[in-house]
C-alpha cells in the first residue's frame, strides 16, 4: 500500500504543451482513466471494457496490496493547476528469479499514452523512471514483451537499450 | 513458505525409463542442482556458476517467502528407493494486472531438462502441471519468453498451445 502522501506527490515531471506532465502512483479514482487508455488501441479495444470496472478495482487491489508491483498514472497538469487528466499509464513489476546468478528483473506491462500525446517524448520519460527505479531496486534485467504487430513500439525499445532477443509466448487459459 | 510435508510431497508423477519422474517444490538442498542445470545450456553456461552459491541461496529465499513464486524441481527417483536426483526445474509466478479485464497471468521462466533426459515427456509434464496450477489459482493468461535461438523450444511451446504473438524485449541493467 502507497501513503497517501507518497502517492500524491511526483515520481519525474516535465514541462511539455499545455502544461507538466507529470508520474504519480495511480489511486482507486484513476482506475477509470486507466482502462479507457488501455481500451483506446488497436488490439485493447477487443480486450477491455468499462462497462463492469469490478475485475479492475479486484486487480488494483491486489497490485496496491503488493509493493512488488506498480501501477504508474501520467497526468498532464496545465500551468497554474493542482492536478489535471489522467494521460499515460504503466505496471512495473519486480520478480526474483535463480537464473543469471539469483538475478531481480524488472517487468513492464501496459505501457500506454493517450494518443493525442505521442511523439513528445512522454514514453521516453516513463520508461527512463521505471529503468531508474529497476536499478534502484537491484535489478540487473528489464524485460517487457509487446506484441509482433506493434512495430513502432519495437523500433522505442530499442532506441532505449532493448533488445529483442526472446520470442514472447502466451496462452489464453 | 511451503510447509516441510508439502514440500515433501509429489506435485504430479509419471513413470519412466529409470523410475518415477515426480515433481515437488524445491528446498535450499535443490539449490546447487538447480543452478547446475541452468549452467547447462548454451546460453546459461555464460551467465551462471556454482563458485558463489551466495546470490542463489538469496534469490531461493525471495521466492520461497512470496506465495506469488513458485520454484520446482523435477527428481527421478528410482524403483523402490524414496529420493533421486534433480533432473529438471522450472520457476512459475503469478502476476496481477490490469489488462485484459484485470486478468491475472502465470508466467514461466528457467524451464530445464536433463540433457540425458530429453524427448521422454518430461517438459510436456511439468509445463501441464504448471498450467492446471494457473488455472487452480484463476490466471486467464500464461505467458513466457524463450530466447529467438531456441527454435526447438518455440516448438515444444506451440504444440502445447502457445502462440510466438510477442516480442520479447531484454534489457541489461
């Protein structure tokens, strides 16, 4: 569980258009915000709905519970505000593991930007805060996967380090 | 922390050449065994070494006190005797999220065999145990990386029901 005070205050801002874009942890009132960004995409759209927010608050609750994992909100605050909409959003997760000698790896999951915003480098500012807080947490890997048809997503990684070594496989229980 | 008689306990079994395959959880005497499988395999003979066992007792310790990680052990226990050798492992963690309706997702990692044991069914048995357990504990998604050159596990993956839809991206921290 974040204090209310840690969760309130900025983990990394930046001036950009229209005011400070600024990373906070998400609360409990971002959730709905949060799934809009997720369903406003190609493949999330078939994938979400806010008809029934039940199984994210479920979800919320057990990543807030856990401080293994972190639900990350950007809002753009305009000048001269307190607060302002909710516009980027990301989970990070760190998972222990034996292999590459008991090595902590950090997980990106989520990653997503409102698309009015992209190209300004906001990306660039969340996955630059989640590999700061992977190193300062000990981890000596990050890994994400994201899907074969999101190209431009492949060509962001790797402009930030990523390699795309790894097939990523899943099944749908 | 798995309890000493669970611990003990067969997970899922299968007779084979030899004996009994049995999977159970791992304990902190698996360990060097463990690491010993993991350093023999292309890619891991590079990244692990049993010289300092210090970082593997530190991250079996991670994961044996988080219910979220499970660490697993494949022994082949001979006709008539009640113990056998470590033959295989494998590490299964569940993960909440907010996507895909708040779904929890399983997730594989370090998943090794034998080199002596290969091509007997041992891996189709561990990776369905790890999928009825993600199943018992309500994860709608199972998810894994496997390196771009391991074409024979892409596969072994694929016949399971695994679908290569992802990239899988690595950073090095």
């Amino acid at each position: 569980m974040i204090p209310a005070d840690d969760a309130a205050s900025a983990l990394s801002a930046a001036d950009i258009d229209g005011g400070t874009f600024r990373l906070r942890h998400a609360t409990p009132a971002d959730l709905p915000a949060v799934v809009r960004l997720l369903a406003d995409d190609a493949l999330g759209a078939g994938r979400e709905t806010t008809q029934d927010m039940k199984p994210y608050e479920n979800a919320f609750a057990a990543i807030d519970a856990d401080p293994a994992h972190l639900l990350i909100i950007g809002e753009l605050v305009p000048h001269g505000e307190a607060a302002g909409a909710v516009v980027a959003t990301f989970q990070l997760s760190f998972l222990p593991g034996i292999s590459r000698k008991g090595a902590w790896r950090s997980q990106l999951e989520g990653v997503r930007v409102d698309a009015s915003l992209r190209s300004q480098g906001l990306g660039k500012l969340m996955v630059g805060w989640a590999i700061a807080e992977s190193r300062r947490r000990g981890c000596n890997l990050m890994q994400l996967t994201t899907h074969q048809s999101r190209t431009a997503a492949h060509r962001f990684y790797e402009q930030l380090g990523f390699e795309a070594s790894h097939v990523g496989m899943k099944l749908t229980l």
